[in-house]
C-alpha cells in the first residue's frame, strides 16, 4: 500500500505500485522503519514516485544533484543509486533526528560517499552555492511557505538540461478547491501560479502520489 497520502483512489495508487518497480529489500526496511514514526511517515513519498525518480536519474545522467528536504532518506536513496560515476547529491535538512536514519541506510546501500548532506536551513545553503549553471536535477520537498524561494536560487543555478522535480503540488487535491482557503492549499495554488506564469521554464504537473511538478528551462 502507498506509503504517502495520494489524490487517486486506494485501489489506483496500490495498482499503480503493483506494477511498476518495487522498491529493494534495503528501500522496503527504509519503509518500516520510517512508518514507525506514525503520522510523520506520510512525508516520505511512496514507491512508485521513488521508482520514477530512479528512472530520470538514469536517463538523465546529473552531475550535481539537489534535495531540498530529506526526511529519513528514501527520495535520496531512489537518486543516488542511480548517480553516474562521480555524480554527487546534496541535501539539504534541518533535522539531524531524521536524517540519522537516512544516514545509516545510505552507508548500508553503498551511496554514502556521493551524498553531501547539510543541516541547516536549505536557503542558506542553496545561496551559498555557486552562482553558476551547475544544477542538473533537484527535488523540493520542504516547508511549502518557502517553495517559490527554494525554486528561484535553484533556477538560476540550473544547467541548460537540467531539471527540478517539486513534490505534493496537488495538495492533497485540495488546489482545486476555490473555497479552500488552508494556508498550505493557498500556498502550494500560489507556487503552481507562479511557475505556470514563468516564461522561463516549461513545466507539466504529473498526478503521481500527492502531484509532482517537473520543470525544464524553456528552449527558444
């Protein structure tokens, strides 16, 4: 069964899952263990998404990597396994609790040593990166007040082909909802708008666990 909230129904989102890429026994113990912290788990994203997100990496090959919210580790497990050679991963986090769990699962997977992780506040660190172009691919997963910001410092980071994947762009479903007026509905409805009305990028929002938006610069 999902592991994360979905806008589908139970029976589509466990379909879903059936039949594509399960997760590996090391991914499935990730699981378990995070499950355990009860009404916390809902954070990790569930199987399918992670498989996806295994899936671009191999395709697109980055170089440098951002994770903006890392929780117990699974969504930077799904990446950094399928890293090139000297490909590296950077997360980013504020809670050294979670991340000790995703800590121990990445030595145990083998991808510890391409796996840069900084606590602290993810703005602080994503300005203190280079200015220039070097992003290939970054997952937003973090407090939803702070996407739009979380957003900017990484596109003007972001390499020609590069991409950012943002997660729960749907909100539960609830984007949809005019009369919902719940702070994180509003806004996650303002992060759509405002990469929508972005004529620097082009973006398709993709109805996979809780939505996830994937955004390319614009070729002219």
């Amino acid at each position: 069964m999902s592991s994360q909230h979905s806008v589908l129904s139970e029976a589509v989102a466990d379909y879903i899952e059936t039949v594509s890429t399960g997760p590996d026994e090391l991914q499935r113990e990730l699981m378990a263990v995070t499950a355990r912290l009860g009404e916390w788990s809902n954070m990790q994203i569930n199987s399918a998404q992670g498989s996806f997100m295994t899936i671009l990496t191999t395709l697109t090959r980055p170089r440098f990597a951002v994770e903006v919210g890392t929780f117990t580790g699974y969504s930077a497990l799904a990446v950094a396994k399928a890293l090139p050679r000297g490909g590296r991963l950077l997360c980013c986090d504020v809670s050294e609790e979670w991340t000790r769990i995703a800590r121990h699962f990445w030595e145990r997977a083998g991808v510890a040593d391409c796996i840069d992780l900084r606590i602290g506040p993810a703005l602080d660190t994503l300005r203190s990166l280079p200015a220039e172009p070097t992003i290939d691919m970054a997952f937003i997963d973090a407090d939803k007040s702070s996407y739009v910001a979380y957003y900017e410092e990484i596109l003007s980071r972001l390499s020609e082909s590069g991409m950012i994947l943002v997660d729960n762009t749907l909100k539960d479903g609830t984007v949809t909802d005019s009369d919902n007026t719940d702070t994180g509905t509003v806004e996650m409805r303002s992060f759509n708008a405002h990469v929508s009305n972005d004529d620097r990028v082009d973006v398709v929002l993709i109805p996979i666990a809780d939505g996830l938006s994937m955004i390319t610069r614009r070729i002219n």
